[in-house]
C-alpha cells in the first residue's frame, strides 16, 4: 500500500487492528488538491501516512456506542436525532472520527425506518435530525427520498439536516436534477432543510462546489458549515478566516471548529488546546463581527464542550454547548492546563 512516507507491504489483518481505514479519493479532489497551491498540507486529508500506525487513541471517543437507541440511530441530545444511514463515503479522511466503520461492511447503519420513526414519533422533544454516516450523499437521491418518506410525516421535526464532505469530494453530486424536488418535498412539509458542510480550507471549496450551494441556497437550502482543527493542514488562524470568510461570502455559515479527537489512528491530527485556543482567537481578530459565527467545540463524550479561552492563571475555561443534562448548558467552567493536552481528559479535574 502506498504511504505519503513511502510503499509498505501491509496485511488485512495489520490494517484493521491499527485502525486504518481503506484509501480513496476522487479524481475531482485529487486535482483540485493539486492544482490549489496548497498541496502539502492537503494531502494529509486523504493520502494514508505511517503516523497512522503509531497513533494511540479510542474508536469510540464520543459516546457513539451508548447513545445508540436503535441500530443506526443515536439520541445523546433532547432535540437532535442522528441517523447513520450509510457507512461509505465518496472520499475518505485520514483523520475521521468514526474510523470504526467507514468504508467497512457495518452493522452500525440505520436499516429500520420504521422502527426509527416510531422513536421520534414517540420522542416529541426531539425537533431535528441529522443524516449522517459516512456521507448520505453517496445514497441515491431516490434512496434518500424514501428515508424522508418516514421523517416527513412527523409533525414535531422542525428540520432535516444533512451532514457532508461530498460537496468538497464531488460536488457534481448535487447537480443531480432530483435533488431540487427532494429539498422541496422538505419545505413543504414545513421544515427547514439544512446541509451541513465540511469544508476544512479555503483551498477545498472549488468553483462548482461554490456554484452548486450558491443554486442550491436560491431553493431555500440552508448551509453550515464545520470544519476539523488539523495539525499540518489547516493550524493556521489566516487559513481558518480566509476559509470561514469565504463560506460567509457564499451564504454558507461557519458552525464549528472541531477540535480534533484522540482516535485511534488519527489522534496525530490533535494540535494542544493552547495552540488551538491561539487559532480561535486568531481567527476571531480577522474577522467581521458577522463573520465570526463558528464555536471552537470538543465533542467529548460528556457533551459538546465550547473551549474557550486558556487564560493568564493557565486554567482552560470551557462551557458546555450541548449535554445530556440541559441544566449544564451554558455553565462555564474550568481545568488547569498541561503542556501538550489536547482533550478534556487530558487536564487534571483540580
Ligand atoms: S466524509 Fe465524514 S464520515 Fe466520511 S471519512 Fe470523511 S469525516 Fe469520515
């Protein structure tokens, strides 16, 4: 298999128990990566390296196993349901978060719809849901059409969101003439429909993916957008603005920075929460007020956890954004910092 450091003769065997996910990408990315002037810190999103081998970490880091209430469906926050409706994606990511089952044959993807909309039906705090995966865009627009079939009808789903990086990987994707009528059937049954990019530098977003949100935004699509803070490809405060200024011009709001999580097989892509909370800052001071609309978050498996500042006493102040627990939401509170600490349970509990 070929390796950004080299070829290395590896086994089935070796790549599973070291986390390492199948290798593909699209003729489309490939080029646009190469012809950006930025393919030295690109390449690490797709290309396999040998750091991928060493990286320690978890395949679960969130919690993904123990909110799941049905096969394929999690429900760790009142409001939002995320469905895993596929475990392939059209390119895939050195650094994704749900390694244990992209590109695999998985039995963690939702298959029961009915039995999924009978939850919902059944759960009336919960006003949105989220497609997820993998990328459901790898689905066909007919596929997707008959999940709806199940969501639509509920009266309490205010919206349905759409996770993805297929806009970046493929954006011809959403040339597809169908489409159009799936976004419609979303409005009028008086929800909002919402995707959710996952663009993580300026140098990802292409002319036609810019053209097909902008076509897409004229129907009434709303678009997000989230990316990854990702040691070699985007640490940088200039590259971060530039890529949230440029998803503001196109009517596409940044949403969240994630910190990257300690994954195994990918927890090389971590910067420290100190150089981390420098980037958000840095960000934040090249920005319009209207600008900056994204949260630099830590999807920890205690809640989505808003990181906000490491101040002069050397304590990392935080604020939970999202918990299972709705009186912890918004409550600041703090942890002493340790050199190189890139997650939570990194930092003492003093
Ligand atoms: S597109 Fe999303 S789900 Fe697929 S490999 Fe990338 S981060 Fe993971």
């Amino acid at each position: 298999m070929k390796f950004l450091e080299g070829t290395r003769v590896v086994t089935e065997g070796e790549l599973e128990c070291n986390g390492i996910t199948r290798y593909q990408v699209t003729k489309f990315y490939r080029e646009q990566v190469m012809n950006s002037g930025y393919y030295d810190q690109l390449r690490y999103i797709t290309e396999p390296s040998f750091e991928e081998f060493v990286s320690s970490g978890k395949l679960d880091t969130s919690g993904e196993h123990d909110n799941t209430v049905i096969p394929g469906m999690q429900h760790k926050y009142a409001q939002t349901g995320l469905l895993l409706v596929t475990d392939r994606c059209i390119s895939y990511c050195r650094y994704c978060f749900r390694k244990r089952f992209v590109g695999k044959q998985s039995d963690e993807i939702a298959t029961d719809f009915t039995q999924i909309a009978r939850y919902i039906s059944n759960h009336p705090e919960m006003t949105n849901v989220l497609l997820s995966g993998g990328d459901p865009f790898v689905l066909s627009t007919a596929r997707l059409d008959k999940i709806l079939d199940h969501l639509l009808p509920i009266p309490h789903l205010d919206s349905i969101r759409f996770g993805t990086k297929a806009i970046a990987y493929q954006p011809k994707r959403f040339e597809d003439p169908a489409l159009p009528a799936l976004f419609q059937r979303i409005h009028e049954s008086g929800k909002a429909s919402v995707v959710v990019t996952h663009f993580d530098h300026i140098s990802e977003i292409s002319v036609d993916a810019e053209r097909n949100i902008r076509s897409l935004r004229a129907l009434g699509v709303q678009f997000l957008n989230q990316s990854v803070l990702l040691a070699k490809v985007n640490d940088d405060p200039e590259i971060l603005a530039a890529t949230f200024a440029k998803c503001h011009q196109m009517g596409v709001r940044p949403y969240y920075l994630f910190q990257a999580r300690p994954v195994k097989g990918a927890s090389h892509f971590q910067v420290s929460l100190r150089r981390g909370t420098q980037i958000a800052s840095g960000i934040n001071q090249r920005l319009s007020g209207i600008q900056k609309t994204f949260k630099y978050i830590m999807s920890h498996y205690t809640g989505k956890i808003e990181i906000l500042d490491l101040a002069g006493d050397d304590r990392i102040y935080m604020r939970y954004h999202q918990n299972k627990a709705p009186e912890k939401v918004g409550k600041i509170f703090s942890r002493p910092y340790l050199d190189g600490a890139c997650w939570l349970d990194d930092l003492p509990e003093a």
